[in-house]
C-alpha cells in the first residue's frame, strides 16, 4: 500500500479530517511525527549530515567512548546500520574509531574536537525546530507535554530514563 505525504494534498482535497482521527491522539502523535522527521531531515540535509548522526553523537558526547555495539543498543538501531552511519561521521572526521585493547572483536569510538563542534551547532538546530514546532504552546505547556510524552515512553520503551534522570541530563548533570 502506498501513502501519500500527509504534508502534501492534493488539489481540491483539502477538506476537514474525519472527527474520529481528529479526536485520536495517536494519529495526531503520528501525524506530528511525519512532520517532524520531515522538517529535521531536510535541515540536517542541509549541513550534510542526518538526524541519526545526531543521535549517535549524542551518545557519544555523554561519555567518553562507547563501542559500536552500545550505541546501536542505546538508541535502538540495527547494528549495521551504525556501522553506515560512523562510516560517514568518520569520513567527515567527527568521530574516531579503534580496535578495543581489552577485546580486538569490538571497536571503541569517540567524539573529535570537529565531532563536538557539530554537534553543538546540531544542537541549535534541533531546538530551532523544536520550538517551530511547538510554537503555539507556552514554556508551561511545553513542560507539561514533555512530562506527558516521558512518561509514555518510559511506560513502553523502558531503557528511557526517568523524568528526574532525563530532566538532570538536559541540564548537563
């Protein structure tokens, strides 16, 4: 079956979604969703790079190194498919890879100096969009729809932190 953009009607089909979908809070998550990937992707696009990359360097900034198999895990990414994505990020120098002294098998990897300068300005990328997106609500509402989506997420994927865990690992602690 093939889906259309949700972004993109077709002439003469704007309409009003169904009541049902609209009152479906899962298709309104879905459907923001879309829109998000959408919009991060083609402004990631635009520094070359990609949201994952992103996220993997994300991980890797929390530590000082991680093997590519803790990675992978953390974020819930095939294996290789990671192996694809440091490709590109060591390509571009944000990120170094080497042998694990303790283990040969497994490759150790690490931020550079480069990686950790992309990163913050992917950072500010990603709270640019963020707060396009979230634009119609105050700080208040933003907070609130954080607690509410955490607590989701914990309930369903449970390697999520808790919200005083997460909320101590945005301020850097």
């Amino acid at each position: 079956m093939t889906v259309v953009d949700p972004e993109t009607p077709r002439p003469g089909s704007l309409r009003p979604l169904p009541g049902e979908l609209v009152a479906s809070t899962s298709f309104l998550l879905k459907r923001l969703g879309w829109l998000a990937k959408e919009q991060a992707v083609e402004t990631y696009e635009r520094e070359g790079l990609h949201p994952y990359h992103h996220a993997v360097m994300a991980v890797l900034d929390e530590g000082s190194s991680e093997t590519q198999g803790a990675i992978a895990d953390a974020l819930g990414y095939d294996r290789g498919q990671l192996v694809g994505l440091l490709d590109e990020l060591e390509e571009r120098g944000l990120v170094v890879r080497r042998r694990d002294p303790a283990d040969r098998r497994r490759h150790i990897v690490q931020l550079t100096p480069d990686g950790k300068r992309v990163l913050a300005r992917l950072r500010t990328l990603a709270r640019r969009l963020e707060d396009d997106l979230l634009s119609p609500l105050d700080d208040q509402e933003r907070a609130r729809l954080h607690t509410l989506l955490l607590r989701v997420a914990q309930h369903h994927l449970p390697h999520y932190p808790k919200l005083a865990d997460a909320r101590e690992q945005a301020a850097g602690g």
